[in-house]
C-alpha cells in the first residue's frame, strides 16, 4: 500500500498527454543532435542530464497550487528586475553583449528567468483586478511588459526582449485587451519601424534584417547562416535523405547544427513528411496548452496558461522563421529540441505549471 501510495504521489501531478508530447519531441532531439554532432555520444549525454534536470524542476512546479504560484509571482518578478539591472551595473560581456551576471558559484543569464516571470506577474495583477478591468490596469500592465524589455534591450538581447515582450502581450490578449487598440498599436508599430526603431537599432541588427531580405548580398559572410540552412530544407525533398545521411549537415556546411539551426538538419534526413509530423507534435503541445487554459479553474489559471502556451507557439515560429530564412536571425533555439539545457529548463518549468493548473482543476471537480 505505501509503494501504491508513494507512486501515485508521483504520478497524479503528472498530465500524461503534455508528458508523452514532450517525451516524443525529446526522442526528435535525441536523433537529431546524434546525427548534427557526428555522432557524438558526449553531446547526447549532456543533452539527457538537461532532460532529468528539466523534467525534474517540471515535476516540483507542477505539485505546487495555482494560489502559490500567485504568490510566488511578484516576488519573482521583482527578483528578475534586480538581476537585470545588476546586469546592466556589473555584467560580465561576452562578443560585445553584457547578459551574463557572476554570482559567484555559476554565471546566469536572468533575461530567461523574465520569460516566466513576466506573465506570472501580469497574470497575479489582473486576477486582483478581475471585478474591476479598466483601461489604466492595461497601461499599468504595459510598464510591468516594458520596464524588463527595455533592460534586455541594453544588453542587447533583442530577440530575448520580443520573447518577453510577446509573452506579456499575450496576457494583455487573453485578459480582454480591446482589438481596437491592439489593431492601433500594430499601426503604429508599423508607422514607428522606418522612423523610429530602424534609427535605434545595432549595426548587426540591421545586417541581420537587410541579410534576410537579400541573403546573397553576401553569402560568404551574414547570408552564410540563411543559404546553407534553406539549402539543407530544400534538399531534403519529400522523404528526406535518411537519418545519419544529410549531406548539408555532415560535410559540416549548416553552421550552429545542434542549436538554433537544428531543424536544417532535421529537415533535411527526415523531408517534407518529417516535417509535417513534428509540426503535428507540436500542434497537439500548443491544443493540449489552450485545452488547460480554456479549462482552467480561476482567471489568473487561465491568463498564465494561455501566455505559456502561445509562448511556446512564438519560439517555435520564430525558430523556423529564421532557419527557412523568412525571419531574421535572432538566436532562438527550436524548443525542446535544439541542444541546450537552459532554454529547455524555462520551457519545462512552464509546462510544469500548466500541470499544477490542470491539476488543480481536476481537484476542484472532485
């Protein structure tokens, strides 16, 4: 009877369906990595400690109650706001960018920790107010969203802060923010882009945006990443080449393989059907997210579920985006899949809270 206990203790936080969609993305990872490194053993194992760490953090998350996470957000988030700006003060800078802070026993990149941060916090602020939304909670909102983007910013990160930036905005979406304005902020967004944020913009973001448009203004230099990978997917072909067989990737032409350009070589062994399975996977990863959100049991359940979940949707449009070359290059790994353990951390935490959602839900029907 304890055994009995004791496993179901460890199961019953567990959502089976999130955990099997994520087990078979990190069978994709496993194949593709092994394949991208050369075959490297040493790669896979660090790959598989990432996964016992991150499935490890997704489990203790996912026993917590949607209430302590509420708790826990401004805390959290006024803790991230403190490393950023102690970033921005003492920052260790690595190629030109300073995102790292020394602490001693580790380096940390505390951008990441904003990734959950912020639409906990937004989602805590408009449970508060849910008797009451008005149009000042919304701009009060908007500074929570602008304050750490604009930190991220000065690092530069700006792929970061647009993660960031899309994650709040998508609390501000789910929490009833009026098309109307969210129509006139895409106006002006557009009408600010030549006059505004071009002017503002680095050097090496602006290459970036003009590489995407004409990659072969210089293809040995900032259109090499674009060419090579877009190459890879379209040699792929319907069936792909096989596994173990890409040629891109193993005559060593698809440069950052095992990352943020992972889906060129994954694109390229498995074809047009491999990629239409993994885009099925990661559909029912985005469908299971909305269904807990939809389902959830209290307003701030639903705003940080939904946020997680399109969160999730964003890194992987943008990684895809940017490898098939129709979005500029901004350093975003293809979640759960390219080699990495701090991207798959954050994504794993974020899954583990939408089980204490739906886990909740389920203990409030009974």
């Amino acid at each position: 009877m304890l055994i009995k206990r004791l496993i179901k203790r460890f199961v019953d936080p567990i959502d089976p369906w999130l955990l099997l969609f994520v087990a078979l993305l990190v069978g994709v990872s496993l194949m593709t990595i092994f394949s991208a490194s050369n075959q490297s053993f040493d790669k896979i194992n660090s790959k598989l400690v990432s996964v016992v760490v991150a499935l490890s953090a997704m489990w203790v998350v996912s026993n917590l109650k949607p209430v302590q996470l509420m708790w826990l957000a401004p805390p959290l988030y006024t803790f991230g706001m403190v490393l950023l700006i102690g970033v921005a003060l003492f920052g260790d800078i690595t190629n030109g960018a300073r995102r790292w802070l020394d602490i001693g026993v580790a380096r940390i990149q505390p951008s990441e920790l904003m990734k959950l941060a912020v639409p906990m916090m937004l989602a805590w602020y408009f449970d508060r107010h849910e008797a009451s939304l008005k149009l000042k909670h919304f701009a009060v909102a908007a500074v929570l969203i602008g304050m750490p983007m604009a930190l991220v910013l000065k690092q530069p990160d700006l792929g970061t802060a647009l993660l960031i930036g899309a994650a709040g905005f998508y609390v501000l979406f789910f929490a009833g923010l009026s098309w109307r304005i969210i129509l006139g902020g895409l106006a002006g967004l557009a009408v600010a882009i030549p006059f505004v944020i071009w002017p503002l913009m680095h050097d090496y973001q602006r290459e970036r945006v003009m590489t995407m448009i004409d990659p072969m203004a210089d293809p040995l230099g900032n259109g090499y990443h674009i060419i090579q990978s877009t190459i890879a997917i379209g040699s792929g072909g319907v069936f792909g080449k096989g596994w173990l067989k890409g040629t891109q990737t193993h005559l060593d032409f698809i440069p950052e393989r095992t990352t943020d350009f992972v889906f060129a070589v994954y694109a390229e062994e498995f074809g047009l059907i491999g990629n239409i399975l993994l885009l099925i996977l990661y559909l029912c990863v985005i469908g299971r997210g909305l269904m807990i959100a939809n389902n959830a049991s209290s307003l701030f359940g639903r705003l940080l579920a939904g946020a997680l979940t399109l969160s999730f949707f964003t890194y992987l449009f943008v990684n895809m985006g940017m490898v098939s070359g129709i979005l500029p290059v901004v350093g975003v790994p293809l979640p759960l899949v390219s080699y990495g353990g701090t991207a798959m951390l954050s994504i794993l935490i974020g899954f583990g809270m939408l089980m204490a959602i739906q886990r909740d839900r389920k203990l409030m029907k009974s």
